[in-house]
C-alpha cells in the first residue's frame, strides 16, 4: 500500500494518488489537524486511484493524511496547506 501527495506543499488542491493490493477490500483516506481531529475522509477502493481535493476551506498549517484498512493506518504523510 502507497500514498503519494502532491503538490508538496500545497496551496489551492493536493492530489492524493493510493495504490492497494488487489484483494484489498475498500479503504479510506483521512485527513486530521494538528490536534489529531478529523478533517475530511474519503472512501476509495479499486488497485490504484486518485483524490483530487480542494484547499480552498481549509485553515493553512500541517496536516496528516492516513490511508487506512481494516481499521489501521498503512501509511501517513505530512500535508503543509500554505495561504
């Protein structure tokens, strides 16, 4: 399991690109603040996607954005949301 975000760091929208394994049931991606609250949460499934999402509501800061399955992170990367 792989998650890539780009732009690093990222102003108006963050691509979140995911791949699972084949057998994988569906997963999420969630977004968290630095006081570990949610933020946003996406449902994805499939071998492979991408989340295109816009930053435009969101306070600028650091953020964490975690694939998960089966109720565990897989994988963790650092989002930095500029002004």
């Amino acid at each position: 399991m792989t998650l890539r975000l780009q732009p690093k760091p990222a102003r108006d929208l963050v691509s979140m690109r995911y791949s699972l394994p084949g057998n994988a049931a569906a997963a999420k991606l969630v977004v968290r603040d630095s006081q570990g609250r949610t933020v946003q949460e996406f449902t994805v499934g499939g071998e492979q996607g991408q989340v295109q999402w816009p930053l435009q509501r969101l306070a600028s800061g650091v953020y964490s954005v975690s694939l998960i399955q089966g109720g565990r992170a897989t994988e963790t990367q650092q989002l930095i949301v500029q002004p």
